[in-house]
C-alpha cells in the first residue's frame, strides 16, 4: 500500500459504527468536526472516507473528511517537529 493512499479496509463494526454520520452532510460534518487530532482519529477519518467512497460516493462528504484529515495530520505534524526544536533549543 502506497503511503499516500487514504483508503483503508475497515470491518462490518466499523460500517455499522460509521454509517450513522455519513447518513448526510450535517451528520458528518457535527461529527467529524468534535474530534480531537489524534493518530486514533486520523485512522477513523480515513476509515469513513472509505465506508463513504465504498457505499454512496459523495464527493463533497468525501473532500470534507479529506480536509478534515489533512488538517489534524498538519497539526500532529507541526505539534512534532516544534516539540523538537524546544527540547533542542
């Protein structure tokens, strides 16, 4: 698997967990947007983007959680290497 691939499998807990909030673009973006940026959320965004991509194919329920994805990635990102320098500075 390429590490800039997004999709991941997921099992029948997961899309019986998650398909709730994909039901429409208020329910995911209420549920998507109260989570913390954690690795743990990050999987479970990628997760929904495959339940999604699998299931209805919304491109626009798709690029948000995308968004959201790239977002926490970004701040994990940033939260590490600026850790770094203050432990070196």
């Amino acid at each position: 698997m390429s590490s800039l691939e997004l999709v991941v499998k997921y099992n029948k807990a997961d899309l019986s967990r998650l398909q709730p909030h994909l039901a429409n673009w208020v329910k995911t973006h209420a549920y998507i947007r109260q989570m913390e940026t954690t690795e743990v959320n990050m999987l479970e965004l990628r997760k929904m983007m495959s339940v999604e991509i699998d299931t209805r194919g919304n491109v626009q329920i798709v690029t948000r959680l995308r968004s959201r994805f790239i977002a926490m990635r970004k701040q994990l990102e940033d939260q590490l290497l600026f850790s770094k320098l203050a432990a070196e500075g």
